[in-house]
C-alpha cells in the first residue's frame, strides 16, 4: 500500500529551462538575422573597379571633387592598387589639390616605387607648390623609368617652363621645353597633358595664335576642365579678342564656380577696354570668392579708383597693403611693394584715392616709397607725381579759402 516517492531534482529542471529559453532566442533573434541559401544579399558589395569607371566618367563631365570622392572609395576598397592613387592624384591636380596629389602619388610609389606615371603626377603636383627642383628629379625619375611616356614628358615642359617664369631657370629652358613638348605630343597625340603643355610653352613664348590652336585641341578631348577655358580666355586676350576671351572666363567660372581666378581675369579684361563698372563688379565677385586675397582686394580697390568711387577703394587697397582684419573678420596680410608692376599699380592707386580724398598725409609717404623704391618705373613714377601734384593743389586751395585774420588792435 505504500508508493515509493522519488525527489524532484531542481538543477536537472534549472538546466532544461535555461535551454528552452536559449531556443526561443535564437529561434526568435537569431535565425532570422541569417540570409536563407542561395538568396542574394539586398546590397551588393562594388567592386574597385566600378568606383574608377564612375571617377573617370565624372572627370569626364568636369565633376574633379565628385571624381576625387570615388576614386578615394576604389582605393578604400582596395588599397593595394597603385593605378587607383595615380589616377585620383591627376584629377587633384586638376583640382587644384596639389598637397593631396602629391600625397596620393607618393602612396602609389610606395606601392610600387617602378610606377612611371606616379612619379610624374608627383612631378606635377609639386611644380604647382612652387617647389621647382624637387619636380625635375622627380619627372626625371619618371622618364628613366618610362622614356616614352608622353605624359611625363608633357609635365616636363611645363615644369621647365615654370622654372623660368619664376627667375629659378635659365632661359634656355625654355627652349627644352619646346623639344620636351614636341616629344610628348609624338608619343601621345591624342592626350589632354600633351596638347595642354604644348599650348602652355607656346603661350609663354608669345605664340598665341599657335597656343589657341593647342589649347582648343585639348578641349576636344575634354571640355569640362576649367583650366583649359582660362588658358585659352589668356591667348585670347593676349590677342586683344576681348569677346571671345570673356566667353572662355564666363565657361571656367561656370564650370568651376568658387574659383577667384575666371573673375579676376574677367576684371581685367573689361578693364582693358575702360569698362570699369564691369571690372569692379566681376572684382568683387573675386574678393567674395576669395576672402583673405590680399592681392583680389588690390584690384578690387584698382577697379573702384577707376570709377570715382575714392573712398572704397582706399578701404580695399588699405587692407592690401597695410593688412588688417575686415568687418567680417577676414584677416588680411599687407603685400610688400616688389618690382612686379602689378604690385606697384596697388601702390600708387592707393595712394592717388587718399590723395583725392584730402588724406596727404597719407599719401605722400606712399609716393615718397614708390619714387625711393621703383625710381626705374616710368608709370609708378609719373602716378608719385601726380599724387604730389593733387596735394599741393588741395594746399594751395585750402590756403586761398581760408580768410584772412585781421590783427586785434
């Protein structure tokens, strides 16, 4: 009559419900986080490639800082390729990204220290910082590593050239630039760099007619890079075909909106032509561009003298040359006066708009500066002059109006 009792055993059910809850999670959380079989994933993983194909079609529309972005996401998805560094380095040039350029050019030489092009993109970017020695061993790196590479020897002939526009070269240089750019367009007839660096030494010789013609080759090729509108609005204006020299800034400008430079040029050709109110209308387009621009405010201030607007334009060139902090709290650093005829324009602008604004005291140091410094310079010269000669006029006025005193008896 008595039935044998067995004890419940607590951790055997402890251990049965842990498991319980253990399914249900993963039944519930889990499992439905794992893709089923044979089922593609909603977002498919790009290849590098299809990132360089998207960079170069958007380098092809004028598209640069879209461009750099996907060439940055080939690199990213795969940054062993040393072609994917090359080809965003040449796009920042382009650009005007020349530090990162030349970053991304060295990265490629890192990766393979034999690539040609890599060392010629950091050729490039580095003649564009001004560093002119460091540029020619690297371009001739690159053409010891590739002789018949028409890219590098197109940045070859622009490098050259630039050594000479900057007093860093012998003139001769020039003459090697030539050659270098002949070569370059052999090899590479159909290249954007070949024509480009042809019309760049012919236009620094003074063959405009012939740079034109090189220039509008490379628009052919490609025309949605403002550089090469600006170089051919240059020859066109060199020529003194005003029209069709704005029509060529009016593209870059469209092209390449906050660059300062389609404005500056188109500054100075209306200025040119003595349409002033243009020039200092597209003058402070070029000052809102670039802030901090000492010398965009120094021909902004030019173009306002030139339309009787004195007192703006002493303001504008004041910030150029004295430096100072504007209203909106841009810093500006003064220019110092050079030999640059440009500079020395800034100069005795600035000191004609104090001397018609009755500021003498202002101006004459400025004249005195002008005649000690530049006494070679006929025009800054004769414009010392004439603020001498508006200043002792407004003496001699102010001392024929003022009455005379009768002595108290």
């Amino acid at each position: 009559m008595t039935r044998k009792r067995y004890r419940v055993n607590w951790f055997l059910v402890a251990v049965l419900v842990i498991l319980i809850v253990m399914g249900i999670y993963v039944d519930r959380v889990i499992v439905p986080t794992i893709p089923a079989p044979f089922v593609p994933t909603p977002t498919a993983t790009r290849s590098p490639e299809s990132y360089m194909v998207e960079a170069e079609a958007l380098f092809a529309s004028g598209k640069l800082t879209q461009a750099v972005e996907f060439y940055q996401q080939a690199v990213r998805a795969n940054p062993s390729n040393d072609s994917a560094y090359v080809a965003m380095g040449r796009v920042q040039v382009y650009a005007g990204l020349y530090k990162d350029a030349q970053a991304s050019a060295e990265a490629a030489i890192l990766l393979n220290a034999g690539n040609s092009r890599a060392h010629a993109v950091r050729a490039w970017a580095l003649d564009f910082q001004g560093d002119y020695l460091a540029a020619e061993a690297a371009i001739k790196r690159a053409l010891d590593l590739d002789p018949n590479s028409g890219f590098a020897h197109a940045i070859y002939s622009e490098i050259l050239v630039d050594s000479v526009l900057s007093g860093t070269g012998p003139y001769e240089n020039l003459e090697k630039a030539a050659e270098e750019s002949r070569v370059a367009l052999s090899l590479e007839p159909g290249s954007l760099e070949s024509r480009r660096a042809r019309g760049y030494v012919l236009e620094a010789t003074a063959n405009y007619e012939e740079a034109i013609a090189e220039y509008q080759a490379a628009i052919a090729i490609n025309e949605n890079i403002a550089d090469l509108h600006l170089s051919l609005g240059r020859n066109y204006r060199a020529q003194q075909v005003y029209d069709l020299a704005v029509e060529e800034f009016t593209r870059a400008n469209a092209l390449n909106p906050s660059d300062s430079t389609p404005d500056l040029l188109m500054s100075r050709t209306y200025a040119s032509i003595g349409e002033f109110a243009k020039a200092a209308q597209y003058g402070e387009s070029a000052v809102k561009d670039s802030p901090t621009d000492a010398s965009l405010r120094a021909n902004y201030g030019v173009m306002l003298y030139h339309t009787a607007d004195w007192s703006e334009a002493a303001v504008q060139l004041g910030l150029a040359i004295n430096g100072g902090r504007t209203a909106e709290g841009d810093v500006i650093e003064s220019i110092s006066l050079t030999t640059d005829t440009r500079v020395a324009e800034y100069y005795y602008t600035f000191a004609l708009a104090l001397a018609r604004l009755g500021r003498c005291g202002e101006a004459l140091p400025v004249a005195n500066l002008l005649l000690g410094r530049l006494p070679s310079d006929e025009i800054a010269v004769a414009n010392a002059n004439e603020v001498f000669n508006i200043c002792e006029a407004s003496l001699s006025a102010a001392a024929t109006a003022t009455p005379a005193i009768t002595p108290t008896p």
